[in-house]
C-alpha cells in the first residue's frame, strides 16, 4: 500500500482519514459516517505512515466544526441560495449534513478525486441538490466557467475554500479575491505557520504542506487581500481565542503534556476560520 503523498489530492485523502478518526472519538469535533470509507486503505497508511500525530485529527476536526458552524448560520438566515465549494476534495457535507432541499451545492476539483468520491458515495443521497464540475483553480478559464455556472441560476452564492488557499500560487487567490466579487459570502481557513496544530502534525502533514507553491500567501496576507479586493471580515473563529477551550479538554481527557519545544502561535494569531462579505 502506498502511503506517500504524491499529488495535492492525496492530501484529499489524508484529511478524509483524521475525520475518520475524530468520528470515532466520543468528544469527536466532527461526526462525518462517510469519512472512514472516503479515506480508503490508502488513506489510513498516509495517516498512519512516519511519525504519528495526536493533534493532526483535532486541528482538521476543529476547522471541519468551525466551518460547519458558520455555514449552519448563514443558511439558517435563509440569504444564501448556492454553495460553491472550491477544492471541494473529499468534503461530504452534503451527505452529513441536515441541508435544506432546495440548497444548490456545487462542487469543485480535479476529475479523477470528484470521480473517486462519487462512485463511493453513489448509493447514498445528498441531503441538498449536488452539482460537481472538474476544474483547476488555476486556470482563468477554468475560474470563469465555475463562476459564471454557479451564478447561472441566479440566487446568493456562499463560496467555500477548505484548505485550499494556502496551498495556491499568490497570483491565483488575488485573481479569486477579484472573480468572487459575484459571490455574497466566503468562507475561508487561515492555517498556522509554526503551531501546534502544524508542528505537531506529523510526517504526512510535513509532507503535504511541501506541496504548497512556491509563491503561495501566508496566514494575515490572504486576509489583506481579500480586504484589499472589498471583502469585509463578518466572523472568525480562530484556532487560540475559539479553539483553546477544546484544546484543552483534549489535553485533560487524555493526559497530555504540552511539548515545551513546540513553537507557539501569538494570542492574536489569526489562524482559524473566517467569514467574509461583499458590502450591500
């Protein structure tokens, strides 16, 4: 079993397997029934390949709960029409949770990942009207196509970029902070550069995030370019002020002792998950 990650939808794979393990825990951050089948064999042995990690599951499990707050929220204010979840991988949300029927949720990724999640999850009924298109954020035509079809049918679009932004070159989230201009909401996740969330992450973790590109933006800067493009901050839920309260009853539950030579991120480190809005 292969259990190197080789491209940047393995990491699809690597994140299915850390919510297999939070759903099994009683005080799981997430329930997600599908994860353990979406992350397959391969998954598990990139989970479980190099060093092992107890955090890695807590800090995806924690962004999947942050996320799944914010958009229970919006959807409860009845102001959003279509989802559009950018590097959707293998998020299955529409299958886990409680969505209303007339909710459009398109999905966004590479072929052979949305082939591979469907033909797993083909017996199984979305909880909402699902709509998936292969494309490459990178590509301007590809972006356009995405857009212009999420928009088609008219309607409030919230769109969603789960662990995608950090691993993207600067040049491709400028141009979405500008295309996106036809969406009402967005929500994104800043990851931690040295924390613990990060640090103790793992091989598999190490070795996902030498994918990131070259040029790629880190934590504050996406911020100041989806300000700088006339989005406004409506909500965070960062990983120190909203996460340290799980974060510690992990810790206790399970007798846990900080690792003095962990690097530690700042009380206003803006890791976390934020919802962003156009101006009316």
């Amino acid at each position: 079993m292969d259990s190197e990650i080789q491209h940047i939808s393995d990491t699809a794979l690597l994140v299915a397997a850390a919510r297999a393990s939070e759903t099994k825990l009683e005080e799981g951050l997430v329930h997600d029934p599908y994860a353990a089948l979406l992350a397959g064999e391969r998954g598990i042995a990139i989970a479980q390949a190099g060093t092992p990690s107890r955090w890695r599951s807590f800090g995806i499990g924690l962004r999947s709960r942050f996320i799944d707050e914010f958009l229970t929220t919006e959807l409860q204010t009845g102001m959003i029409d279509c989802v559009l979840s950018l590097g959707a991988g293998l998020d299955a949300r529409p299958w886990r949770l409680p969505l209303p029927n007339s909710l459009r949720w398109v999905e966004v990724d590479f072929a052979p990942i949305l082939d591979y999640k469907h033909s797993l999850l083909k017996d199984v009924k979305p909880h909402c009207h699902l709509e998936r298109i292969a494309a490459d954020v990178n590509e301007k035509d590809d972006r356009q196509g995405v857009f212009e079809s999420a928009m088609g049918e008219g309607g409030r679009v919230l769109l969603l970029t789960e662990g995608l932004l950090f691993y993207l070159p600067a040049e491709t989230v400028r141009h979405l902070a500008v295309e996106a201009a036809v969406c009402s909401r967005w929500i994104i996740d800043i990851s931690p550069q040295s924390a613990l969330l990060l640090s103790g992450g793992g091989d598999a973790m190490q070795k996902a995030l030498e994918l990131r590109h070259e040029t790629r933006l880190e934590g504050s800067e996406i911020l100041d370019v989806l300000r700088n493009n006339g989005w406004l901050a409506a909500a965070s839920k960062t990983f120190m002020r909203d996460g340290a309260p799980f974060a510690i009853q992990r810790m206790t539950r399970n007798g846990w002792q900080p690792d003095p030579d962990s690097p530690r991120p700042l009380p206003n480190d803006p890791s976390g998950v934020w919802l962003f809005a156009r101006p009316a």
